[in-house]
C-alpha cells in the first residue's frame, strides 16, 4: 500500500471514534470499499510485515541490471564500430593496391 493510500485510511479510521452512529457508519464503509478498491484484504493491512529473508552476503557486489544492459549495449556498439572500421581499412588497402598498379614503373637512376 503506498504511503498516501495508508495515509487517507488513517483519516477515515479516525472517524471511527465520533460519537455520531451515522459519521461511525459511513466511515467504516469507506474504509471497507477503500480496502477492496487497493485490492487488499484487512487481514493484508493488520498482519506485521514479513521480516525480509537474510541472504548469505555475496563475495562480490553484483551490478545492477540497468548497469549490465548499458555494459552489453556498448560493447555491442564497440564491435559495430570495430567491424566498420576493418571493412574501410580492407577498402583503403584495395585503393592502395590499384594505386600502385596504375602507376609507372620508377624511372632508373642515372649515375
């Protein structure tokens, strides 16, 4: 239950305590329909919270999801960026070796 809904059921239950049968009356049947309107039963509201299991601690922080989502989106990036750049250096060595190809033959040296 967020803090808000415990927060406005408090005020109702508070009219509980009127002195007026009717006032007594209505607020219990807010309370009531607020109750099933969260979807909640009262035994859910009354009982204590349950005590969080304790876990062994980890040797390790592990990262969080988001962190592992963003680590995998750059390095599936990086690799992007790696494949492109071998596919325009094959490119630029193919223009090199037509270069060198179409060019003359050094001319001898005259001593």
């Amino acid at each position: 239950m967020r803090a808000t809904d415990a927060a406005k059921l408090a005020r109702i239950l508070g009219l509980l305590g009127s002195d007026q049968p009717g006032e007594r009356a209505a607020a219990a049947e807010a309370a009531h329909r607020m109750v099933s309107r969260l979807g909640l039963r009262w035994e859910d509201i009354l009982a204590p919270p349950p005590k969080p299991a304790r876990l062994p601690p980890s040797p390790s922080p592990s990262p969080s999801h988001d962190a592992l989502d963003a680590a995998q989106s750059r390095l599936r990036q990086s690799m992007r960026e790696n494949a492109d750049l071998r596919r325009r250096i094959n490119q630029l060595q193919r223009r090199i070796e037509v270069l060198h190809q179409q060019m003359p033959p050094p001319a001898p040296e005259e001593d």
